[in-house]
C-alpha cells in the first residue's frame, strides 16, 4: 500500500512537471483557469503576448484578458464548457497591459483530472494580428496586380476601337456623301470605345454616369459638327455610378437616344440638351431634349426593329433598373426621352 501511495504521488509529480514543461515550450501563449475564468497559470509566452507581469496576471480572469466587445460572447462561451465540456475555437481581441488590442485566435479547451476530481479551462492564444495583415497585403497585392490587367485590356480594346473608327473617318473624308450612312455606327464604336478608354484611364470598372454622358455627348459632337449641335449640362453633385456589367448597354443606350435627337431636329437648326439629374433616392436620369414633336401614332413598345435608333436602344435595356420614356413637353416644341437609372444598374454608395 505504501508503495502504491508512493507511486502514485510519483506519478503525479511526473505529471505536474510534464504539464509545466509542456506549457513553457508552447510556441502559442497558455493559460489555466478554473471553470469560472480564474487564472491559475500561464506560460512566459502569455507573459509576452498580453504585455502584463506575473503578478498581475496571476491575479486577474480570463474575461480580463479581453477587450470589452468581446466579454459577452467569452461569458457564453465559459458557460458551454462549463455544462457541456465543449471545446471552441474563436477569433478575439485581446487587450494588453499597454491598452493596445491584438487580434488572437483562442482555442478553450475544458479538462479534467479524474483522479483528484478537478476541471480546468485550457486555453492557447495565438497572435494572428500579423497573419492578418499579411493575408490583407496578399489580397491587395492581387487586386493591384487584377486592375492593372483589366486597365491594360481596356486600353488595347479602345485603341482597337479607335483604329476602327479611324477608317471609317478617313472612308467618310475621301467620300463625303458617304458619312451619313457611317454616322451611326461611328458614334456606336465611339461610345463603346470610350467607356473601355474611361474604365482604363479610373482604374475602375465601374463608371460615374456623368462622365459617361459627357464622354458621349463630346463624341456626337464630332460626328455631328460640333458643340452647337449636342449641348450637356450636369445637376448632380452626389456619386451616381453605374454597375460593371451594364456601362457598354447603357452608353450604347445614351448614344442612341443623342443620334435620334440629331437626326429628327437638325432641320430645325436646334441644338439637342442632354442633360444627367439627380432623381431623388437612388435614382438618377439622363433627358435628351431635342426640338420638334412625335406624330400622332407614335407608340413606343411599338419600335421594336433594330433599324430605328429607338429600337435599338430598346433592345439594349437591362431587364431590370431602367425605364424609357420618350414625350412631347407640353408647349414647348420639344420632345424629352428619358432614361431613369436605379439600382441594380446604379451603384449611389460608390466613391
């Protein structure tokens, strides 16, 4: 009996000294506390990491060692491993003995000693803080290097663009009564080509619909003799961006709706208005005012061909986030197509 007593202290002396020496070698920061929070030891690492000395450390809980947002959901934790001796793993910010924070990941473990009856609370922090920033320095390094691709691809794809509309330029100067028939597929490629130029020149490929407008009103400018015949104003001071997805079918869209203002007004001798407006909310509008009327029949569901600049511009509506209308003003000579523009075509919150 004696010898097994003797053993047995023995090997509980072997053990304790095991479970010390395994602590200190930890290369994550260790503490030992009761079931309810209370320190009971730690290792030089957790010493280190929260910046505090042993005796003060000794003294204090493990709801102490965290930053106040994250007490609530430590407290629910302990009472889990608490009832149902579970193990969890968290992300936490730990607050130092310097009052700075650091973002740990914390494994609580609940252990028992079935020989003396006893539970503890194990739990290892590890410093994540510059893992964090490491993984943050990767994902910006890989969208830095991502734009620069997509801004070198925009790029090639408007200089092919303008290539393009150089020869229809140069087909148009040596054949005069020619440029009426290249007109519209001029200000077609124009407008595409202009929003690849103003995705590579921002960096973005989301696009502010006033510099959108603008690019294209300054294009038909070109085509249709200058700014006396497409003016532009804007009345927005607030961002209204449009999405990615839709910045080629809505310049298309806005182009379309210019080139049919030229065309039904020019024998008038009166400049078409394009003007972008904040519609309230998150809405934002683009009005083409141009001099005349709409006959009697006209109906706009009605133009569905892809011959009518109206039909087209139909066709190119996303199915969702965009309306169309095209009316007389009420005396005042003038026929106003506008394009309202809402999420999810329109991003208001973009910078």
């Amino acid at each position: 009996m004696v010898h097994a007593e003797k053993a047995i202290n023995v090997s509980s002396s072997m053990t304790e000294s095991l479970c010390k020496l395994v602590m200190e070698q930890a290369g994550d920061a260790m503490v030992l506390a009761s079931l309810d929070g209370c320190v009971l030891d730690f290792n030089q690492r957790a010493v280190e990491l929260l910046v505090r000395p042993r005796a003060v450390l000794a003294d204090m809980s493990l709801v102490d060692l965290h930053a106040p947002a994250a007490r609530e959901p430590l407290l629910a934790l302990l009472r889990g491993l608490r009832e149902e001796g579970a193990h969890a793993v968290i992300e936490v910010e730990l607050l130092r003995g310097d009052g700075a924070t650091v973002h740990t990941e914390v494994s609580l473990s609940r252990i028992e000693n079935p020989g003396a009856g006893e539970c503890f609370i194990l739990g290892a922090f590890r410093e994540i803080e510059s893992r964090r920033r490491a993984e943050e320095e990767r994902l910006r390094s890989e969208k830095r290097h991502r734009d620069a691709l997509v801004r070198e691809v925009h790029h090639r794809i408007k200089n092919h663009l303008q290539g393009l509309l150089g020869l229809f330029e140069e087909h148009s100067i040596r054949h005069p009564e020619t440029r009426e028939v290249f007109a519209d597929a001029m200000t077609q490629i124009n407008s595409i080509a202009l929003v690849h130029g103003l995705q590579s020149t921002h960096g973005s490929e989301e696009l502010r619909l006033c510099d959108m407008a603008a690019a294209i009103c300054q294009a038909n400018q070109r085509v249709w003799g200058g700014s006396d015949k497409v003016g532009f104003s804007n009345q927005v001071e607030r961002p209204l961006v449009i999405a990615a997805d839709e910045c080629v079918p809505i310049a298309l869209v806005i182009n379309e709706l210019i080139a049919n203002a030229v065309k039904h007004s020019r024998h008038l001798e009166a400049p078409v208005e394009v003007e972008v407006r904040d519609a309230g909310s998150s809405h934002g509008e683009v009005l083409v005012h141009n001099a005349g009327g709409l006959p009697k029949s006209f109906h706009l569901p009605a133009l569905r061909s892809l011959h009518s600049g109206l039909g087209l511009a139909q066709a190119l509506l996303p199915a969702d986030g965009v309306e169309l209308t095209v009316e007389d003003v009420p005396g005042a000579g003038k026929v106003c197509s506008r394009l309202t523009l809402e999420p999810p075509i329109l991003i208001t919150s973009a910078q």
